[in-house]
C-alpha cells in the first residue's frame, strides 16, 4: 500500500505511524504555524516573549568601532537616528522579527524613490521611503543565484510577493517581482547563510496539538456534564414503536433514526432544550471527567522547553519572589545571547546596505545596546548605598576611601564627573557649528 515503505511519521522505530495515531502532521507548512499562532494564546506567547523583550530598549548607531572610549553625540550619529525616527525603523524590525519567527523567515520590502521597477536592482544613490514587514507566504523565492564564485550562490535574486497570501479572501492574483535588492531577510537559525530558518514553534508543535486535545476535551467534557447525557429506552410493551414516531415527527419511518440524531444533537447544543421522546424514556447517564493537570503540565514543560523560555515567563506567572528573580536573569541572559548573536548582526547587515545605496549617511559604525542583566535601579541604589558606608568606614584609619565620588555615581546609574578632555574622544571632523563656536 505504501509502494514498499511505510511513511516516516514517528521517532519510534516499533511504530512508525505514531504520529497519524496521535493526531500529528508529518510535515509542517507555514500555513500550520500561521494557524497556531493566530488560534493558540501559548503558541502565540512562544513566537513574542523573546521578541517583546529583546526590544524592550530600541537599540542606536554608534560612529567608531565596538570597544573604543565613549564619546560625545557626533552629527553624524544625530543625522543617522533622525532618519531611523522618520522611517520607525526600530518598530519595523521589531515587527519583521516576529514574523520571522511564525515561519521560517520574514522579509522588510524596501521601498526607495528611484522611480526603477521593483524587479530592477538597485542602482544609484536612493531615499527610503517605507520598510514593509511581510511574512514569509508573503515573499516566495521566485529565482537563485547560480554563480557558485557568489557569496550569494543558492540565496534568492528575485522575490514573488503577494501581498494578501496571509488574509482570508486573499486575492492570489495581486502579485509583484520584487529584485533582491529591495528585500532584507529575517531568519533566525539560518546560520548555513540561507534564508531559511527555524520556526520557534517547530519544535514544539506537537506538544501545542496535545495542549489543544487537553483543553478542548476538557471544556467539552464540563459542558457535557453540566448539560447531562441521556440514554433512551423503550416504555412500550412491544418496544419502540418506529411507526408512532415517524407520525409524531412528521417524517418516513426509514428517517425516525435520522430524527432523532437531530434531537439528540439539538439537545446537547443548549441547556434550555425539551426532548420529545414519545413512548421512549431518558435516563441520564453519570461519568467522572479525569483530572488533567499533570497531562497539561507535562505538555507545557515540553513545549517551554522547546522554546527556550522559562514556564512562569511563558505564561505570565509568579510562583515565588525567588523563583521570579532566578527566571527572571536567566530569560535576560538568553535574550542578551539573542542580541548579541541574531538582532544586532541582522541590524547592522541592513544599515550597511541602506549605507551602500545611499539611503543613509555612510560611515564606519557599530550597534550600541542596553544590558538586560544590569540591576535595577533599586539594586544600583543599594549598591552605591552600601559603597558610601564603607568609605564612611574608613574614616579615621588614616587610609583613603576605597571608592571615589565618581566610582559610586557610576554604579547607581549616573555618569561621573565630565572629562574635561572630552574633545580628545570625539570623532575628528564631527563636531558640529554649535560645539566649535562654544570653544572659541
């Protein structure tokens, strides 16, 4: 039946059909993630807790190199976060990065003023004009570079994309080639330099099918026994009489069975329903629902798992002060990890390009963040308080303070005293007319 081979839909060598009998998908499409991500309140957790807090603080464009001294806003800089203001360019890659995490990439379409169609590259110095996030059905890989010098060899040259692919009543008929210029991919766990990544909830597809099948049985079990299952018997001597029931129901006798599946179906659908039984009796029938909290559990802890998200962060809960502290660090550590490996290097492969085509200002640069992990300001407080008392300490020792006025105003979250040999740390030639007329 199978051509010789049985399908591949389970990990279990002594079942390979498993998964049919569990009722999981051999493959999944995008269109299985996009439903259970719209119809799945934990599905939907899975895909934007680590995005919601990855870009808690927008990130900015730093002029230099990563490590060199702090220095001074340069024009530059202010010229560039101007331009990133006008376009919500933090807004939009916030919204492509969860897109991207629905499937298995996600796009921004890039819309310049260079009056070329959108299937032409990109040739000249351009203004930006919008960036459109799409998900991935919005923006199929329509050809492939076939130059295997390329760094580019396997990656698409030209995009399908549809802009209705993701709406009910989607006309497909509205389609437009997009060159791969105009796109900027989004795909976390590409790291083979492909656009194509991994769903966030690939892994824990399953695990979502099964906490479906748990709250589902479950609300339809509550309303089944709040509502009552009957059974019917007979109260006739010579037992159901098909013929009285065809005439009380106005149907054939052939349809009575069919008549009263309508009944039995119309009753379970409301609590205010009449059962017009004729000469047959109900008799309500009593089961126990079992309890399925530690089915739930076990499902939810699989799936967290997959997602690499702490349960009580997953689901907005707060077990214990010191449960919450510990969840708390270790999800700001793993989206510090995700910044550092996945947002900023996409960031900064799009700010180079727009330098590249002149939609912004180009110069050497860097992504400059907040830390997650840092402590709050409560904890930066305490922390300065407890640096004070000791210097206060060491009053009458004879021995400096171990701390400088400086050193403590840093730790509680404010900058110390100011260079006075700040313009040493400028950028050269970016001061602006104010600053130069201030030092004459």
């Amino acid at each position: 039946m199978f051509g010789g081979a049985l399908p591949t839909m389970s990990n279990d060598a002594k079942r390979a059909t498993a998964w049919a009998d569990y009722g999981y998908p051999e493959v999944l499409e995008f269109d299985n993630f996009h439903s259970m991500f719209k119809r799945n309140g934990i599905a939907r957790a899975g895909v934007m807790r680590h995005v919601e807090k990855t870009w808690e603080t927008n990130p900015w464009i730093v002029e230099g190199m990563e490590g060199d001294k702090p220095h001074k806003e340069t024009k530059r800089e202010r010229e560039i976060a101007r331009l990133l203001k006008q376009l919500s360019f933090w807004n939009r890659m916030q919204a492509a990065d969860w897109r991207g995490r629905v499937g298995r990439y996600s796009a921004l379409y890039l819309v310049f003023d260079d009056g070329v169609h959108p299937s032409e590259p990109v040739t000249r110095p351009v203004k930006l004009l919008k960036m459109q996030p799409l998900f991935e059905a919005q923006l199929e890989p329509l050809e492939f570079e076939q130059d295997p010098a390329s760094p580019e060899y396997g990656n698409p040259t030209s995009y399908q994309f549809r802009p209705q692919a993701v709406h009910t009543g989607r006309d497909e008929r509205q389609s437009l080639t997009i060159h791969a210029d105009r796109v900027h991919i989004i795909a976390e766990g590409a790291d083979d330099d492909t656009i194509y990544g991994i769903p966030a909830n690939e892994a824990g597809f399953n695990d979502l099918l099964t906490i479906e099948k748990i709250v589902g049985a479950g609300g339809e079990g509550f309303w089944k026994t709040a509502r009552g299952a009957f059974s019917l018997h007979s109260t006739g001597k010579d037992g159901i009489d098909i013929q009285g029931l065809a005439q009380m129901f106005g149907v054939e006798t052939d349809q009575v069975a069919d008549k009263l599946n309508e009944v039995a179906a119309d009753l379970s659908a409301g609590m205010d329903k009449l059962l017009l039984l004729g000469d047959m009796e109900a008799k309500a029938l009593a089961y126990q629902l079992p309890q399925p909290e530690q089915f739930f559990a076990v499902a939810m802890q699989s799936y967290a798992a997959g997602v690499s998200c702490p349960m009580p962060v997953l689901l907005g809960q707060q077990i214990s002060q010191r449960s919450s502290d510990e969840n708390s660090r270790e999800w700001a550590q793993t989206n510090m990890t995700r910044r550092r490996r996945f947002a900023i290097p996409t960031v900064e492969k799009l700010v180079s390009k727009l330098m590249r085509f002149g939609a912004l200002p180009t110069f050497e640069f860097y992504i400059g963040w907040d830390d997650l992990t840092d402590a709050t300001f409560e904890e930066k407080l305490g922390n300065a308080k407890t640096m004070s008392e000791v210097n206060k300490a060491t009053l009458g020792t004879g021995e400096p303070p171990p701390f400088t006025a400086e050193e403590i105003r840093d730790v509680a979250g404010y900058e110390g005293e100011p260079d006075t040999e700040a313009e040493d740390d400028v950028p050269e030639g970016d001061d602006d007319d104010e600053t130069a007329d201030a030092a004459a």
